[in-house]
C-alpha cells in the first residue's frame, strides 16, 4: 500500500496551523529543517498533539538536502523526546547510528544528491536497520532506475524516489512497491515532487482502473 505525504515546510511555529487543512494526506510531514532553530518540545507536542498520528517530524541534515544547520546535540535530544512520545519521525541512517537515536517504528532515510551509488553500498547500510521503513532518494543520473528497482526487489518495507527526474516516475516507482509517495504543498522540498493533491488524484485514478473487472467481446 502506497502513502501519500505532505511536505511542509515549516518556518516558524504558526507554519503548524496548516496541518489542518492537509488531513487529506496519508501523512504530513513537517519539515523542521526550515526552521533557524527548534521549538521547544513542549510547544511542539501542544501544536501537533491533535494531529499526531498524522505527521513525520523531519530535520534534514544539510548535507542529505537540509536547509539549515541544527546543532547535532540539540536534534539528538528532540527526537528521542519525540521517541518516547512516540511520534513519528525521519531520522538519517548516519545521524541515528553515530547518535544512537530509536529507529525501530521509525523511517531511517539515505539521499545521494550527486551520484548513484553501487547497489551494495546501499544494502550495506539498509541492513543496519530492522523493524523500521528504509527510505532512498537518489538523483537522476545513469543507473538509478536499475538502482531503485532493485532495493524494491529485496527489501520489505522500503521507499525508494529519484530526485529530478519527470515527477511521474515517483508514482511508477509506488505502483512498484514504494510505500511512501512524498508531494509539496505549494514549494518543492527536494526536487522532482508534485502537489500532493495531484499524487492523490493520479493514484486514485490508477486504483479506479486496477481495481475495475475487465472483460472481453469479440
């Protein structure tokens, strides 16, 4: 089954109130990263309590396509608040192994912004993580749809995206096995993404036709 989630880039504590108007989605992910620095937790968890089965909480680390830079400590102790609140949350593979952050329940993510890497570069790192969903973005250069399909073939809850490539190939690699779908609100947070509201209408659409008895005259 396929998710389709929101990203929201969040700015600054009144960007939450917009989580309302995105329950659409499957999920709404709040892009933390966009902001000059974190809330206090305790101002979070009252901003998005009535929506917490609904987001993934994101810092992105710059050099896996963040926008600022947060203190390692100060993002180390905001998502293991987090964890025992049990929210869910995307955490890198590198951050949540040099930091020993809670990834199980969790989504543990790796990006490549400027190249494929080999396939057991991958698997090496993905095989670090159990009981959680591995999530890989990688950029649209020669060799990453052979790539992805195959992180699709041998891993179970898995979601794979390319980044720059004709939006569509996202919703491809869905109806591949990718468990997650990610689509802006209005402003792409990684490049490649379209609006949510049409990821929905595409694979509802798609759901339509998969889902309709065919039969044969002649």
């Amino acid at each position: 089954m396929t998710f389709i989630v929101a990203s929201l880039p969040v700015r600054k504590l009144s960007d939450l109130e917009k989580i309302k108007d995105l329950t659409d989605a499957d999920y709404v992910e709040l892009r933390l990263d966009y902001m000059n620095r974190l809330p206090d937790i305790q101002s979070f968890v009252e901003l998005t309590k009535n929506y917490k089965d609904k987001i993934i909480v994101t810092i992105r680390e710059r050099d896996e396509g963040g926008v600022n830079n947060i203190d390692p400590k100060v993002k180390s102790e905001f998502l293991k608040k987090l964890s025992e609140l049990n929210y869910l949350y995307d955490v890198e593979a590198k951050f949540a192994l040099k930091y020993n952050i809670p990834y199980e329940g969790k989504i543990v993510s790796v990006h490549y912004f400027d190249r494929v890497p080999p396939y057991e570069e991958v698997k090496e790192i993905l095989s670090k993580f159990t009981n959680c969903i591995r999530k890989v973005a990688v950029i649209a250069k020669p060799g990453y749809k052979q790539l992805l399909a195959r992180l699709l073939e041998d891993f179970h809850d898995i979601s794979v995206m390319p980044m720059g490539s004709n939006p569509l190939e996202r919703i491809a690699f869905s109806l591949l096995g990718s468990n997650l779908v990610y689509g802006h609100v209005g402003e792409e947070t990684a490049k490649g993404q379209m609006h949510y509201k049409d990821l929905k209408k595409i694979l509802n659409y798609v759901s339509i036709i998969t889902s309709s008895p065919t039969t044969l005259t002649g």
